[in-house]
C-alpha cells in the first residue's frame, strides 16, 4: 500500500521529541527542554508588525511561485554585503524553509544511484532526503575530536557516482565551523573531481568566539559555479514557524527547482515573505543581540557539563548545541534519552539519527537558569 520510497524513510525525530517535550510542558510538567532545534525568542516585532500590515495591505494572494521579486533582490543584497556572493534574482529561489530548498535541490540534482557525500554526524533530515531523491547517501565520519571533515577520509570515499558533497557551517548537530584553510582545500578536492556542493548555511549568524562564517561559494570564480548556498530566516531571526528559506545556485539548477516548486507548493506563504522582507532588510541589530545571548550560554552549558565526569564535550563554535559524548555511561543515545527524559524530566535527541550512537544533542537555545537546573538534574542523576 505505502510506497517504496516512503516506507525506507523514518520521521523526523527531533521533531518528534521537541512536540513532546512541549506537550509535557503544556501539562504542567516541568520539563528542562534541551531538545529543540529552534530559538527560544519571540521573532523580533518589527517583523511581527511587517506581516500585519501585509495582511491589512490585502498582500494575502498567490504570488509568483519562487517569491516575490522584491524579497528575491534583498535575498542577492544580503549575500552580497555579508557573503560577497554575487547573484542575479534569477538564480534564487525562495521556499518554505531551508529544509524544503534542500529537499527541492536533492529532487532536481539527483538521479537514481548517484552518491551524496555526508559527513558525520549530519543533520538527520539530510539522509532521508537524499534517499527520497532516489540518490543514496554515503556517510564519511568526521575527525572526532572538531567534527569537521578530514581530506583522506573524504577523497577515499569519492567514486564515479559521487555527485555532491553536503558542508553544514555551523553544524547541526555538533555546532562544528569549518576553517577558511579546510574550506579551500575541499574546494580544491571538489574542482577536481567535478563535485557539487550543497552549502548548507542556516546558522552562519549563530558563530562565536569572534570567528565569522565564510561561504565555501566565495572562495573563488570555479567553485562558485559548484556551490549551492542554502539558508534562511528561521534560526538568524526567531522565524521558525514563518518558514522562509532560500537557495542561490547555477540557472539551469534553479530553474529544475522552479519548474518542481511550481508543480508542488507554490508560493511560500505572501504574508510569511512580507515578514523575511523585514527580516532582511532591517533584522542585523536583532540578529547580534540573539548571537551574543547564545554565545553566554554556549559558555554556561560547557562550564556546567564540565563539572559531569561520565561525559565529555567539545566547545562548540557556532549553532545551538552541544553533542555530548555518553559513551562512559555505558547506556546507548535513545536509551539514555528516553531515561532521561521519563526520569528527570529532561528532554534532549539521541545521537543516533545523526549517526553516531555514542552521543546526545543538548540545544542551548534555552534560559540560562534552565541550562544550571538541566546539568544539575543530569550530574545528580548520573552520579
Ligand atoms: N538545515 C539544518 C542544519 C537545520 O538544523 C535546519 C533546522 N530545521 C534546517 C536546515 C531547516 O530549517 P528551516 O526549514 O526551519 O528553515
Ligand atoms: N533543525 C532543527 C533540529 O535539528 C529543527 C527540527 C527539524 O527541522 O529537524 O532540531
């Protein structure tokens, strides 16, 4: 009865734990959330009020399927003052949320056993994508001690049927950056074997210690040509639930994935492209006063895990999260969370779904008296 295609996929469980870890918290539990994958601020409201007036204006109707021209162009202004891209409105298009770009470029770049390089650990949705694409994701394990790529692991898993590579800058879920240096040389790598990127780069804002994100797409003429830059509003603006994504990439591509969107969704909600129009144009001061408060806890929930001798983390250098070595507790990652969870009422996604059984994701994108009571209940648990 169910497809094929669909049954070889599982649901998204970080969707799955963070709707019930507010479901808990609705019933009056009280739940330390570490789980969710979203800024825990209200969305700035300037774009609130942007939204509003679109929908007073009457800007409540279809609009071309890709966005409207005048969010396109602040979409080319913004990747050319912050990235130093240079695209033309022709090559963006506008859909709802990162997640659906990603999921309209696997579609329109895929053929049926072409391999898609995925370093791990990778976000869970990419995996399932790739394979609803027809393409088949080949997994290619970080160094673990920065969970960034390394060149031999990389070149060793390139074959003929490698099409494109997936870089997420920051990372989701290890909050790994990549250097300008290691940037290079795996645009070197990809020139010569003719590699696509997928550059996904939603939580290029989310960067700390003073580091500044630099798009793999900028680093010269050749590569740009490769680069499919993918990012949005959902994590820079507290947007979320708008969902407002974009990609930038090569006409003949963006064009597959216009025609696909077309026959699909259409549009992206009028009213949510009204707000990312604010967002975009006048969202940067938000955008740093957010940065810095993750940044403060970025520094809590590592100075507090520290104090956890069964665990082990890495500073992260960008994003939300924290993945957290478990392995000295003996207990695998969905065990251990499930435990966690039903025990001391804290939520938090098993590493598994992102490839490694070893860890769990703590998201930071949470108070900072939430993060204190959320360790202590663990270090106490624990021990
Ligand atoms: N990429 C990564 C790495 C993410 O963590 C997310 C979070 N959902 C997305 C893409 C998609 O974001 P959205 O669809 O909300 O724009
Ligand atoms: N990306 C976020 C996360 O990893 C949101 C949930 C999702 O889209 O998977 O938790």
């Amino acid at each position: 009865m169910i497809a094929k295609r669909i049954s070889q996929i599982t649901p998204s469980v970080t969707l799955e734990i963070t709707a019930k870890a507010k479901e808990l918290k609705k019933q009056g539990v009280d739940v330390v959330n570490f789980a969710s994958g979203e800024p825990d601020f209200g969305t700035p409201d300037f774009i609130n009020e942007a939204a509003i007036k679109a929908i007073r204006e009457g800007f409540t109707k279809y609009t071309p399927a890709t966005g409207t021209p005048q969010l396109k162009e602040a979409v080319c202004e913004k990747l050319k003052k912050e990235n130093g891209l240079d695209y033309a409105p022709d090559q963006i298009v506008v859909s709802c949320g990162a997640k659906h770009s990603l999921y309209n470029l696997f579609q329109t770049i895929c053929q049926e056993g072409d391999e898609i390089l995925l370093p791990s650990p990778y976000w869970l949705s990419y995996p399932e994508m790739i394979k609803l694409a027809g393409a088949k994701p080949v997994v290619v394990k970080t160094d673990m001690q920065n969970f960034t790529l390394e060149l031999g692991a990389l070149k060793k898993a390139i074959t003929k049927k490698t099409k494109a590579l997936i870089l997420n800058s920051p990372s989701n879920p290890t909050g790994a950056v990549y250097s300008v240096e290691l940037l290079k040389k795996i645009s070197e790598l990809s020139l010569e074997k003719k590699l696509l990127i997928v550059s996904d780069e939603i939580y290029e804002h989310l960067i700390y210690d003073g580091q500044k994100h630099v798009s793999i797409a900028s680093l010269g003429k050749d590569i740009y040509d490769l680069v499919f830059v993918v990012n949005g509003v959902s994590k820079s603006h507290a947007m979320t639930g708008w969902r407002i994504g974009y990609m930038a990439g090569r006409r003949d591509v963006i064009k597959g994935v216009s025609s696909l969107q077309s026959h699909s969704t259409s549009n992206p909600s009028s009213i949510s492209q009204a707000a990312a129009l604010a967002a975009l144009k006048e969202g940067s001061a938000c955008i740093r006063v957010m940065a810095a408060e993750f940044e403060k806890r970025r520094n809590a929930m590592i100075e507090e895990l520290k104090k956890i001798k069964a665990l082990k983390a890495i500073k992260p250098g960008g994003a939300f999260y924290c993945f957290v070595d478990i392995s000295r507790t003996g207990m695998k990652s969905v065990d251990f969370t499930k435990k966690m969870l039903t025990q001391i009422h804290v939520a938090a996604i098993p590493g598994k779904p992102f490839g490694e059984d070893d860890y769990v994701r703590l998201s930071f994108a949470v108070n900072i008296p939430e993060i204190k009571k959320g360790i202590q209940r663990i270090k106490d648990w624990l021990s």
